[in-house]
C-alpha cells in the first residue's frame, strides 16, 4: 500500500512538473531570424520579440535588379492566430543594388504568448529605372517666382541661401497626379556666368516616392567654385536646370513573399 502510494505521489509530481514546463510564461519571447531570396530581392528579418503589448523586428530589403523597388508594408499583414492584422509604415524607394530598413511594430495585447505567427510581404512594387520624365522650366536663383508646376507637381520655394562659396536651395514639392511621382534630386545642376554646369553637390539627397497628394522636400547645395569674383555665388544669376528631376510612373506590383516566425527558445531562455 505504502509502494502504491508512493508511485500515486512520484505520478503527481511528475505530472505537475510536465503541466509546469508547458505553462512557462516569458516576460519577452523572441524568434529565429529569417532570410528569403528570390531573384529580384532578399528579405532579412531580425531581432523579432514579442511583448505583452506589442511584436516588433526589423526588416530589410535589399533590391537585386537594375530597377527601383517600392515597400509599402501598409498593404503587408500579420497572420496571428488566424487574425489578419495590419500596420501603418512609410513607403520607401530602394534604389537598384541598394536597400532599406523598416522597424515593423504591431501593438497589441498577450503577443508575449504567441509563439509562431506568419507575416506576408505585400506591396512590393517594381519601378522602372526609366520612368517618365516631367519636364521642368529653368529655375533662377536668387529666386524671382516662389512656385511653379511641372505635370502633376506643385513645388514651392521653402529657403534660399547664397553666399560667396556656398548656396543652398531647399523646396517642397506636391505631386498630384494618378500614377507615382519620383523625384530625383542628384539630377539638379546649376548653369553659372562662364556657361558651365555643376552638379548638385548635396549626395545625400536618394530619389523621393511621392503617392498622390503627399509631399516632402528636398535641398539642393553648391559649394565655392573656381573664378573669382565671376563666380561669387552671392553676386551672380544662377540657373538651375532639373534635368529629369522630376518624374512619374505605372509601378509593377511583384510577388508577395510569406515569412513564418518561429519561436527561438534558446534566446528566450537566455533573456528570462
């Protein structure tokens, strides 16, 4: 009787130690890394870790062909639980053989307790690398007009700066029309007195998406040129030529890509 006994209390232990490991809740649970490669892009995600308000991980996109590729993770979705869940997230342009990087954030109660979930890259889009190019009137600085249109875009003056050795122009621009505008400020010059052009010197600047009714703003920058004073650049006319600056496209919808989240006991065990 004592044996049969003893084997009843062994059997509980046992058991209450197994339904004790299935119940072990983490303050943070994180997931294994992904990688998906097709042909056109690599999708990486990293750093995935839910909380009990929220699941965020970074994502990057890195674009393998000659043309420009759009995310827009609006049109991207978590498949939780078999709940459909979407976030809001800029759009960004990523230049051809180049990349982007998102911080995907769903807020949301308990995802500390999900363990695999599924997120689907939707909205990816190839732009052509030749889109169509809005044409442009000459723009003369020190300004004599504060606006101007070109096609579906309203560009407004926002600040001009010109000194001896360095000029600075920054506008904002609006695009209005039905397809996609991109602007592409590398391609600004300016036209001096000795009737040469030089390039926009401001290389940061990367080409700008713009959806119908957004705007952003862009600067263009030129620093001190050989010639003295014919080329002081607060005393003369300087005329900036857009040179395809300003451009629009049909963009290609791609391919949705599916990534599944797998829970990465390892690390959660680690970080406890």
């Amino acid at each position: 009787m004592k044996k049969i006994i003893l084997l009843i209390i062994v059997g509980t232990i046992s058991f209450n130690n197994l339904f004790a490991q299935k119940e072990v809740k983490y303050e943070k649970l994180y997931y294994k890394d992904l990688k998906i490669e097709t042909t056109d892009l690599i999708i990486e995600i990293d750093n995935a870790v839910s909380t009990a308000g929220e699941t965020k991980f970074k994502l990057k996109i890195t674009n393998r062909t000659g043309d420009y590729i759009m995310y827009k993770p609006e049109e991207s979705k978590f498949i939780i639980n078999g709940k459909e869940e979407r976030i809001k997230e800029k759009a960004k342009i990523i230049a051809p053989n180049d990349y982007a990087t998102w911080i995907i954030n769903l807020k949301g109660p308990g995802y500390n307790s999900i363990k695999n979930y599924t997120y689907e890259v939707d909205g990816l889009y190839k732009i052509s690398s030749n889109p169509t190019v809005v044409a442009a009137a000459d723009f003369k600085l020190p300004a004599s007009q504060n606006d101007f249109n070109a096609g579906g875009y309203k560009v407004v003056v926002n600040k001009v700066s010109k000194e001896t050795d360095k000029t600075e122009a920054k506008f904002d621009a609006a695009y209005n029309g039905d397809k996609v505008g991109i602007i592409f400020p590398s391609k600004a010059s300016v036209e001096m007195p000795d009737g040469k052009s030089y390039a926009n010197g401001n290389t940061k600047e990367k080409p700008i998406l713009l959806m119908k009714g957004e705007k952003e703003s862009f600067k263009l920058q030129w620093d001190r040129m050989e010639g003295g004073k014919n080329m002081d650049m607060q005393k003369v006319d300087m005329m900036i030529k857009w040179n395809g600056t300003f451009a629009e496209t049909t963009p290609e919808k791609m391919k949705s890509e599916k990534v599944s989240f797998e829970f990465d006991e390892v690390t959660s065990n680690a970080k406890k």
